[in-house]
C-alpha cells in the first residue's frame, strides 16, 4: 500500500484527501491512499521518519508547517530551496525530497483569470510560508510593482530581503494601512478567512470604482471569505484558492506518480461541492 498524508494544523477543511484519492481511482492506482493529519511540531520529526522507513510515500505539508518542515528533508528541489518553503515530500534514492509546487499552482491560478497579467501592480497580504510561493509566481508577470503587508512586518522585511534583486518593485506597507491607490490584483495569503466569521479590516471602497478591472484572489479554498463577498459586492472580480489549490495539487501528484492528471469539469465539480 501506498499512503500519503496532507499535514497541517488546523486540517479538517483539507480536499486534498478527496481529490488525489479521486485521480488514485482514475489513473488506476489501486494500491495508492491518501488521508489528512491534523499534527503539532513535535510531530514532524516522526512523520518525516515513516518516509525514511517507507510505511508513508509521500506528504503533502500546509499551514503552518510548510517551513519547519525543510531540517527534515535531506534534499530540497531548487523552487522550494530558493522559497525555503516545502509543500511536497516525496522520497527518492532513498533520500527524503521537498517540493514546492506552489508557485506553478499560483502562476496556473492567474493565467485561468486572464491571459496577460504583465505589468500589473499588486497588492499582497500577508507574508506566511506560502506568500514567497506567490511572489515568486508574480516576477513570471514582471509585474509593476508589489506592495506587501503583513501583521508582523519583520516577516513582510524578510520576505523582501529574500527577493533582493526585486528590492525596487517591492514596497511594504503597515498592517492596517489604507489599501494603494490602485492595484490591478489583490492577493490574500494571509490566514484570516479560514474559519468562519473572520474578516479583514480593510478599506477597499475606492476599489469600487475600479469594478471588475481588479481582480480578488484569496488562496482560501474551502469557501467564499468575506474578503472576496465584499469584493463581489464592489463589483471586483474574484478567484478562491481551488485554482491555485489544484494547480499545486496536480504537481505534487506528478512527483509521486509521474502522472500528470488533466483538470476537467469533473474535477472542478469534485471540489466545488464542499
Ligand atoms: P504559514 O507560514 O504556514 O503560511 P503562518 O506563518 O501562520 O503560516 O502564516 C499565516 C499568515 O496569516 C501570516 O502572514 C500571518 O501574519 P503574521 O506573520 O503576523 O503572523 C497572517 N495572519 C494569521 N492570522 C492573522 C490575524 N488574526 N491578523 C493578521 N494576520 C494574520
């Protein structure tokens, strides 16, 4: 039997189970599993152990651990080495490998919006384990210029050494602050959103008047944030995290497969039912 588990803490809203258990069945891999694993710290070490001893194949690893992982891994691909930011292990050789399939999953999230997303400005929240995957997708777009703002800003000023040769286009705001003039994107890769109720205290009422021009993207994925229902409400356009989530997903089942599945309408349904 080959079993993969996603971790994180917290992890009940993971479809991550659902979808790969469902490409399993497609691509006729009977012997393959995949569940979800709510964990603390302490637990990695002892995950990361049953890859080494084979009783586990492969991990898929989300908030908050996607970091703390990496002392584990004996090798990293060069995305998640140059993100410090793992969201895949698989095991080759013998040697137990990080991957960061975020980044493509972002960049496949943003070409479904629209075609040409060069040169725009964007507006960043947050500035967790997978913004650097974000950021890292967005210099693809060359875009104008970044703006990044997250609660704790010495992680935003971290964020913004570790992308020094793009020390120009990047500029960081205070949490809290009034939204800029005018940005083309607006990304949520903060937390806040993923339990029910939880709202970001922004103003983006002068976005209105820049109706669906701008486009919303909150990486939640297991439903609507009020951040993008009062998006919508403004007349924005608006993408949740399942582009994004099975664009990533799609690469990380790659790693361990070498299959690279075909996302259809079947596929979207599967998801878009929770
Ligand atoms: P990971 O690194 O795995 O993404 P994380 O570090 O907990 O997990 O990232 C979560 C993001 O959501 C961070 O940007 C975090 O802000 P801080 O860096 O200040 O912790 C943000 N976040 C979570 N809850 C928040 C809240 N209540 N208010 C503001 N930002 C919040």
């Amino acid at each position: 039997m080959n079993k993969f588990l996603v971790i994180g803490n917290p992890i009940d809203h993971s479809l991550s189970p659902k979808l790969h258990n469902y490409w399993f069945k497609k691509y006729k891999l009977t012997n393959f599993i995949y569940e979800k694993k709510k964990i603390t710290e302490r637990d990695i070490k002892y995950i990361i152990n049953e890859i080494k001893k084979g009783s586990l194949s492969g991990l898929n690893v989300t908030v908050p651990f996607k970091k703390s992982v990496i002392p584990f891994c004996d090798k990293l691909d060069k995305t998640a080495e140059d993100l410090q930011s793992v969201n895949t292990i698989s095991k080759k050789e013998g040697k137990v490998i990080g991957w960061n399939t975020d980044s493509l999953g972002f960049q496949e999230c943003l070409g479904h919006f629209r075609k040409d997303n060069k040169g725009k400005s964007v507006f960043v929240l947050g500035a967790g384990g997978v913004t650097a995957s974000i950021l890292d997708a967005l210099w693809g777009y060359n875009p104008k210029k970044v703006y990044i703002s997250n609660r704790t800003k010495k992680k935003a000023e971290d964020l913004k050494n570790q992308f020094k040769e793009k020390f120009q286009k990047l500029e960081l705001l205070d949490w809290g602050d009034k939204p800029p003039g005018k940005c083309d994107i607006v990304v949520n890769t903060t937390s806040i959103g993923l339990r029910s109720g939880e709202k970001i205290n922004l103003d983006f009422s002068d976005y209105k008047s820049f109706g669906d021009k701008i486009l919303f993207i909150d990486l939640i994925y297991n439903h609507k944030t009020n951040f993008l229902k009062d998006a919508e409400k403004r007349g924005n356009s608006i993408l949740d995290g399942k582009t994004m989530f099975l664009g990533q997903a799609k690469y990380s089942f790659n790693i361990w497969t070498n299959i690279l599945p075909t996302i259809d309408e079947d596929t979207i349904k599967l998801i878009s039912n929770d």
